[in-house]
C-alpha cells in the first residue's frame, strides 16, 4: 500500500525547489487547523500554475499569487458529476461570502480528461464566474490529495505559510452517494469561513467529502473483493 | 463464449485479489512446481466494451439519463474507481429488490465486476483493433397508438425549494386529457423526458372522476404542487418508470383498462440539477389491438395511511392483512414509501400455510421507485394472505433521513402514505368484480382510519 505523503513532499522538493511541507500536526489536535492535512509553504503553492480555462489560448495561472489574498478556497469540481452540479447554487453563495471578505475563490476541475471547452461550457451554462482552472496533471490535487468532487479546502496565509483551515463538502445536502437530503441544513465551508474571520474555532475542520471519486493519474484502482451477489449469465 | 468469460473473470477476480503481481508478469510456477499458464489481461475491444454495453451504456450515453457518458475506453479508465466503488455499494446499476425471477433485472455480475477491475489493474489496454467507441442500443419496439404532451414546459429550480411542502419533493403532477370517447385497452406506457438527467420517476394513474383535473385547474401553472393522489387512486396504480429504465409493459394477453372520457394523471419525481431545467415530458400509449383478446389489470393496495415517529426512534410499520376471496395473478408491484423507510417486505401466506417473500428490499431508496415485474407471474391462490412491512428508521444513522437532527414525523395521506400496489389480474369475470371493488375499499377504510396503523405483522416476518 503506497501512502501518499512521500511522493508528495518529494515533488514538492523537486519541482520548487523549496522546503518540504512540515510535518502534520498532531492528529489528535482539534485545533481550528485541519489536523491531517500539510501546512504547505507559499513558495511550494506558487509553483502550481494551472491551466486557465477562461484563456483560449491555453495560458495558466496560479492559485496561490505572492500578492493575492490571504485567504483562497479551492473547491475541486467536475463538469459531469451530479453531486458536483448539484451544489452549484452553494457554491455561488461560497463564492459571495469569499468574496465578502476579500477572500479568493478558485474551482478546480479534477477530473482527467476534462477539455477546456466543457469547462467553459459548464461555467457558462451555470453562470459561474470565478476563475476555472484544469489540474491536468493532478499537480494540486496531488498536493492537496484531493480523492472526491466536489470538495472544498479553505486555506489561509501567514507569512509565507498556508494552512488548510477546513477541508470537506461544501454543505451537508449529500450524506452518501445517491443519499441525498431534502435540503441542506448545514453550509460548512461558508460557517468555516466566517469562523476564521470571526476568530473563532472552526465546529470541524475536517468533514469526509461526498461526491464522485477521483481517478488519480498515474494511479490504478486496487481490486476489492466482489460482493456482488452472482446472478444467472445470459 | 459466456462461460469462458466468466471463467476468466473469476481467474482475474482470484489474480488481483494476490499482492501486487506487476503487470504481465502473471503465471508461472507456484508451490510444488504447478505451472499455471500466464493469462493475458483483459482489454476494452475484447471483454471490458462488452460489459459496459450491455450494463452502462443504455444511460451513459449522449442525450441519456447519466450524467456522463460512458462510450469509450478513455471515459471508463478516468472513472474507473468510482465505477468500482458504485458497483460494491449497490447504487449502478439501479436496482434495488433482493433475489431473482424479475422482469429485466438490473446488475453487474461478480465475474463482470472482476474483468473490469482486472482491466483498470493493468492500465486499461485498448487490444487489438482501434478502439471500440459504443453506441447505447436503440429503443425497444413501441407501437405509440396515443400521445400526450405538455402543452408548456414547468420550469424546476436550480435546487429544492423546501418552502412549500413538509413532505416529498421535488414532485409535480400533470394531467394529461385522453380525449377518448370510448375505454381503452393500454398495454404498454412510454416516457420521453425533455431533460433525461433532471428526471427520475414517472408515476401513472388512469382517472376518470376528473380529480387529477381539479388540481390541474386549480393551479395557475402548468400541472400542480404534488403533494398526495388526486380521488382515491394512488399515484403509480397503473404503473411507474423509472427514468432510463426502459417502458411500463404488460405481458402480452393483458392490459390496464382505461374508461372512456379519462385523464392520465402523471406525477413526475425531478431531480434538480443545479441550473433551472425546462420540463416538458411527454408519454405514448401503446393500445392492445382491437381483434386481440386480453385480460384487464387491477391495482390492490398493501398500504399505511399514516405514521407518527418520534425523532431519533424507529418503528415498523404494516398494512392491513388482505385476504383473497377469489385466485389472482400477480404481475407486478409498485413501492411507495418515504424516505425514512429502510427496508420495505411484501409477504403472502398461501392457504397451505407456507410463506414467501414477494418483494424484500433491504435499502429503500424512494429516488429509486419502479414497478417491478415477476417473471413468470405469481398464482395467489384464493384465501391467500398478503401483507406489506415497512422498517422506519427516524435517527441520525440513516443517511436518507432528510432531516438534521432528525424531527418527529407525523405525516398521514388518506390513500397511502406508505403503499406497495399490486398489479393484479383476475381469472373470472366474479374475480374481475371483486378486484375493481377491493382496491378502492381499502383505500376508503384508509381515509376512515385517524390513526396510525395497529395492525400486526405476519409472526414470520415480526421476527426478523
């Protein structure tokens, strides 16, 4: 079983050249800081330009500007996943509340082979207008090791450090794949965002995302034994 | 050819359940010098297009009820875990019923689900040839001798809105005017969704008390707010399709009877799907031919008309035992039950006093709803006892309860709040009587009743 912390701070060494991601925190910590994800170093973030889709010509952008905002939500998306569309009205409202407080809000298509023309498509017909950007090479997926769509990482800046603050769904609209609530009645990442403009402790910092899984490139399924019951082959 | 396939399944099946053999690398000497011969690993042209053909594609597809298309080798390699991880938890195929003997049973096999997992273990190879791009199979035959359509599109929101209604929603009803100024003989139902993806069930009910029509009138918008059955008759008595699963048909020798001057009253479970979607559904009747004879179908209710659960508690709940005056064939039933059901029995008693479980569903899940067909028809005998059972669970725990924390539910709907209808069929013009008098009357005493069903359950089934 490979984990994924190794290969990632390796390519974090090798691609900036920079300081390996400090050591996770005491798990047992339930600190307002997200317990088992990397604080991560802005020059690390900074190496991570990711293909603009508002940029026809393919251009990229980065996530993490030197200059940017001191807090940046990524919220890793897919243009097909039904529970991923089905969030889009929170996200909006994600998006407001970010930018409210001078935040940044970025969605990240995480699916392989996603072209930049659904994304375009997709942001149009869904009247998205935050920057959309392809991970291609899962280079912040990667980092982040994002598994589901959608999911949400609230990070903020000290100095030249980021924290992921709250990592999870969005809402609570989905409890499990294909079980889905009447209506949201919790906004986790929005409450974790007023939280740390409030100062406050963030309830949860870490909550399991519920969403459509994602196939990692360069990374195959491991084999689960079938629990499918046999039934008569035609 | 399937036997050979299902062999080699199971031989992957075994392989990548070992540690880690690396690719290509398998066979070869194991234990006392058995040689077991390398197996080449599945490819997409060669066994995987074929599963995803005949098990996906008929959603997956362009146009289709999935919301991403599974057609090439590429789209299945970038979700293959996800693929994997649906097909172990039950949700893909939809199905949801325990045991065999349906009507168009839905699944992926366990050597299916090995081929699969054996062709994502070894990068996904393509095999010989360009690359197998699937076509989802065309339209079953359908003769469409009426058609109905929205005169005008009902707009859905982008997401629920919880404002208007305690109960389900994301529902709305229409009726549609047959116009037919004599009975009609409907052997089989068609739904065209304008938006396949923002769809999810189809419930019919033939009316001719012009109740469906009321609601319609009343509200100034195109169908209305469903919130229950418009008369007596239960929404989904006369049939229910789930979205992508194909049409509503009876076996050919019987139809549902249509009195003349009737509406199809249609309640339409939505799903809404981020951005407003236009919904103007259409439905086609196919009519069994006029020289052809044929036998009607009843519809008999096993039915709750309503439930108090206080939050955080379970209960089960069971309809009124129905015993059979007169032998019956059962073709098909249609479950209805809210979403804090978890499990949902139907059960019969024979006269010989042996039991069976006609329908057991370990995981209700109302999104899900279908009618679903036995293959071949059940003889109930008269003096037959039949019984529905539902498991309602109102805690935390279950992750379909709609509300968090949980709140007490006390909800009652005088035609059945909870209902597993019988598509039945009588052999006698008495027994003929009778049924098309015994459904309506159970659904009255429904409507008399205030309070919660006390009925017990069969011994059997109480001790599970």
């Amino acid at each position: 079983m490979i984990t994924h912390a190794a290969p990632i701070s390796l390519m974090l060494t090798l691609l900036a050249g920079a300081p390996a991601i400090d050591p996770p925190p005491d798990t047992k910590d339930r600190s307002d800081s997200v317990a088992t994800a990397p604080v991560l170093s802005r020059a690390v973030l900074e190496v991570i330009m990711l293909r603009d889709v508002r940029d026809a010509k393919g251009g990229t952008k980065t996530v993490f500007p030197a200059n940017g905002p001191g807090l940046v939500v990524v919220v890793l998306s897919s243009t097909t996943c039904p529970i991923a569309n089905a969030s889009v009205p929170e996200l909006r409202r994600l998006q407001a509340a970010v930018d409210d407080v001078g935040g940044r809000l970025v969605l990240v298509h995480a699916m392989p082979g996603v072209t930049a023309e659904a994304a375009i498509a997709h942001a149009n017909t869904r009247r998205l207008d935050m920057p959309i950007l392809l991970d291609e090479r899962h280079e912040l997926v990667g980092r982040l090791d994002g598994t589901v769509v959608p999911e949400a990482f609230v990070m903020t800046r000290n100095a030249d450090r980021w924290t992921i603050r709250y990592r999870g769904p969005l809402d609570n609209l989905y409890a499990e794949i294909g079980r889905r609530r009447r209506n949201a009645t919790s906004a986790y990442a929005r409450d974790a965002v007023a939280a740390i403009v409030a100062g406050t402790p963030i309830a949860q910092p870490i909550r399991p995302a519920v969403g459509c899984r994602i196939d990692r490139i360069g990374r195959v399924p491991k084999a689960v034994p079938g629990v499918v019951p046999e039934v008569a082959v035609e | 050819m399937n036997t050979i396939a299902l062999v080699l399944g199971v031989i992957f099946g075994l392989l990548v359940a070992t540690p880690d053999p690396p690719p290509g690398k398998r066979g070869g000497p194991i234990g006392d010098g058995l040689v077991v011969p390398a197996v080449p690993p599945p490819t997409w042209n060669g066994d995987v297009a074929d599963i995803i053909q005949r098990r996906c594609v008929t959603c997956h597809a362009m146009g289709r009820v999935g919301p991403f298309e599974l057609v090439d080798a590429a789209a299945v390699r970038n979700r293959g875990r996800f693929l994997l991880d649906v097909i172990d938890g039950g949700r893909m195929p939809p199905w949801l019923p325990t045991g065999t003997g349906w009507v168009n049973h839905r699944t992926v096999t366990t050597a299916e689900r090995a081929t699969l997992a054996a062709w994502l273990e070894s990068g996904g190879p393509v095999g010989d040839g360009p690359a197998r791009v699937l076509d989802p199979p065309g339209s079953s035959p359908f003769r469409a001798d009426l058609t109905v359509e929205m005169p005008e599109a009902h707009v859905i929101p982008e997401e629920s809105d919880p404002a208007w209604h305690a109960g389900e929603i994301d529902v709305h009803g229409v009726t549609f005017s047959l116009d037919n100024d004599s009975p009609l003989r409907v052997q089989a139902i068609r739904h065209r969704p304008a938006s396949p993806q923002a769809m999810r069930v189809a419930a019919f009910a033939f009316d001719d008390t012009g109740a469906g029509r009321y609601l319609d009138e009343r509200d100034s918008r195109v169908g209305f707010l469903m919130g229950g059955d418009p008369g007596i008759k239960p929404m989904g008595a006369d049939g229910v399709i789930l979205a992508g699963s194909g049409d509503f048909r009876l076996p050919e020798g019987f139809h549902v009877p249509v009195p003349a001057a009737s509406d199809l009253v249609t309640q339409f479970q939505y799903r809404p799907t981020g951005v407003p979607e236009r919904l103007q559904e259409r439905i086609e009747l196919e009519l069994v031919p006029a020289a052809e004879a044929s036998r009607p179908i009843r519809w008999l209710p096993l039915a709750v008309g309503r439930v108090d659960v206080a939050a955080g508690e379970g209960q089960r709940v069971s309809s009124e035992v129905i015993v059979l005056e007169h032998p019956l064939q059962l073709l098909g039933i249609s479950p209805r039950a809210i979403e804090i059901c978890r499990r949902l029995l139907v059960v019969v008693e024979f006269p010989d006093g042996h039991r069976r479980e006609l329908v057991d569903i370990p995981d209700w899940d109302h999104h899900q709803r279908e009618t679903l067909r036995f293959e071949p028809p059940v003889d109930l005998p008269a003096g037959s006892r039949l019984q529905a059972i539902f498991d309602l669970d109102n805690t935390a725990s279950n992750p379909r309860n709609p509300d968090d924390p949980p709140q007490r539910v006390n909800r009652g709907r005088r035609t059945g709040l909870l209902g597993n209808f019988l598509h039945v069929a009588a052999r006698t013009v008495d027994g003929d009587r009778y049924l098309r008098s015994i459904g309506p009357e159970t659904i009255r005493g429904l409507m008399r009743r205030a309070r919660p069903t006390s009925e017990k359950p069969m011994e059997s089934i109480a001790g599970d």
